[in-house]
C-alpha cells in the first residue's frame, strides 16, 4: 500500500488551523446542559484516573493516619467541601446534581481510591472540574487528616458527622453575619470551652488577645500557611475578630493534661526550663512562660502533645509561617531532633501555668 506523505504532511499541517477556526466559530458547543459526547466523558475519566494512578506513586505515605485530627478535618469538610459532594444528612442540592462533571457522593467513592491517591486529588485538586487545590500547599499534615476523615466518612451516620463536624456550633453559614455565628465557627472546633475537641486543635483559651488577633490576621493575609484556619479566618467578618479575641482570652487557660510518658517528661522539662547551649537551643520558658510573657508569644502549657509536636516539625522544616516571630522559631527549632520534639510535647503537654523565666519563682 502507497502512502503519500505529502498529503500526509498537507493534512497535518492544515489540522491545527481547522481546530482554531471551528473554536473561533463557536463550532464546539460548551455548554454543561448537553452533557459530554460518551467518548469524552470516557477520555477524561480515564486521563484523570492515570494521572492520578502515576503521581500518587511519588506520595510518602504515613505509617499510619493521623486520626486525632480528623476532628478538624471533618470542620473543614463540613465547610469547603460537602457544599459539592453532600455528607451524612446532608444531601447534595440539586443545583450541584446538573455540574459538569457531577461530583460524586464521596461516602460511596472513597473505596475505590488508595490513600496516597486521595492525598493526590484532595492536595492538588482536579483541572477541569469544581475540585479545588488544598488552600495551603504547605500543609500536608492537614491533607492527611482529611485522607483519615474520608476513611471514616462512610460509616458514619448523620447524628455522629454532625457532631464531629460542627460540635455546639450546630450548623454553619456562609459568611458569619452575627458575632455567635462567629463563635459557632470557633466553637465547632476549639470547643465552646477553648480547650480545643481534638488534639490536633490548640488550646486558644486564656492566649494573650493580642496573639489571638495577630494569628487571625497571619491566616487571613496568607502569612501563615493552614488550609483550615485560612478558610476560616477569610469567612468571618474582620469587624468580630477583637470581640472574639476578647472572649476566648477571658477564658480559663488549661491546667495540663494527664498521661505523660516519664521517659520523655525529665528530657523534655530540661530543655524547656535550660535549653541546650551546646547546640544552640535557647530555654523555651524564657518566651513561653505563662505569666509576664510578650503577648505576642502563646503559653505552651497544657497544649496538646500531637498539636505541639506538628508545629514544631512545621518551624523545624521551614514551613511554619509568620504571625509576627516565626523567623525566630524558625531557627530555634532548627536543631530540635524527633525525640527533642515529642520529649518537649509531653513537658508542655502535663504542664501548668509557669512563671516567665526559670528563675522567677525565687524572686516571687
């Protein structure tokens, strides 16, 4: 059989042109209401399936799921996502039901995907339909407690989603108008007491006002990477910001939680009142003490070890961001080994309200 490759080469050459002509004319028709031709509904599920497959083959999967946290995640799906994909309770509306592509009801998909490919669709999002990236690419501790929620979405039902999701809070709006829609927004998952209802969340209650504030003002600028606490500081309304502030620093701080591991307490309490001036790890007391501090510095005690042992490991590899002194934790964490950490999240973990420096209770 003869080919002729200059007719070959002619047809190839005027190909491109013909495709901008039929797009400039309005040939393709680009409306949702049509649906796809079954070809390219095809061709794009199985392009994005591929995608997907290949890339989640580079994804260091954990050893395990941070489950503590799917507290948090559960808030955050209840607020960014089951607006799309419905949750326990909560069907999907049927405006949602006539997108192109539909997104499906995730209790019923998850199965069907690995973690390491759910942490691929959930942090970098799918082009060409509603799924958005992860707000914050620096946050993968986040994407992962979302990957854990989504493990357990399937099983729940509708009293146990709503109250792992929204708490006291009851439900959610789409822009806070009132200061308790504000609150609601805290309390869902902080807790009505400050203390937070998981230990991935920090304890805010009895935090320096002046802290609280300048946090919400580092998520909402972008300053401070958190995928859950940016959404969250960007919905409410700047002008309820002070007031609650205000009322969760009236709050009483948290007297310290049981259960420490005494290997660690001794180690971690060291560095924590002395530091290690052989390798350049300055006292954390000397800051964080929970009486005559800066405000611009938190009180670490009795913050949740999980929730103390991320933001460390955040500060040590330089994705922590800045509410005012991060360049500062950013170096003293620097030299902090895994076991520095987890010994320093259990000190501060069981700890009570210190004095502002190691040697202040000699001089009170």
């Amino acid at each position: 059989m003869h080919v002729d490759w200059k007719h070959v080469a002619v047809t190839l050459a005027i190909l491109p042109f013909a495709v901008v002509f039929a797009a400039w004319i309005g040939f393709f028709n680009v409306g949702a209401s049509s649906g796809h031709w079954k070809i390219t509904d095809w061709f794009l599920h199985f392009a994005m399936q591929s995608a997907i497959r290949t890339y989640a083959l580079a994804v260091d999967v954990p050893r395990e799921l941070p489950h503590h946290a799917v507290q948090t995640a559960a808030g955050h799906f209840a607020r960014g996502c089951a607006i799309c994909h419905g949750a326990p309770g909560e069907p999907r509306s049927p405006a949602v039901l006539r997108m192109l592509p539909q997104p499906p009801d995730l209790a019923e998909r998850v199965s069907g995907w690995s973690d390491a490919e759910l942490f691929r669709i959930v942090k970098h999002g799918v082009r060409f339909t509603g799924m958005p990236a992860w707000p914050s690419q620096k946050r993968d501790d986040e994407v992962w407690a979302m990957v854990a929620f989504l493990r357990r979405l399937p099983a729940l039902g509708p009293e146990a989603y709503r109250d792992l999701a929204y708490g006291p809070a009851g439900s959610l709006v789409d822009r806070p108008a009132t200061f308790q829609q504000a609150l609601a927004e805290c309390t869902r998952c902080h807790g009505v007491d400050g203390r937070g209802r998981s230990t991935a969340t920090p304890v805010i209650a009895g935090q320096r006002e002046s802290y609280l504030l300048q946090s919400f003002a580092a998520y909402a600028e972008d300053r401070r990477p958190g995928g859950v606490m940016g959404v969250v500081a960007k919905a409410i309304d700047r002008r309820h910001w002070r007031d609650l502030a205000a009322h969760f620093a009236s709050l009483p701080a948290s007297r310290g939680r049981a259960g420490a591991a005494t290997a660690l307490l001794e180690p971690g309490k060291k560095l924590a009142t002395e530091g290690d001036a052989s390798r350049r790890i300055p006292a954390c007391l000397v800051c964080h003490a929970s009486r005559d501090r800066n405000p611009a510095f938190p009180s670490l005690a009795g913050q949740p070890a999980p929730y103390i042992e991320q933001q460390l490991r955040l500060f040590r590899d330089g994705q922590r961001g800045d509410s005012g002194y991060g360049h500062v934790m950013r170096e003293v964490a620097r030299p902090l080994s895994d076991n520095d950490i987890a010994a320093l999240a259990t000190y501060f973990a069981t700890a009570e309200s210190r004095p502002a420096h190691p040697m202040a209770s000699a001089r009170d």
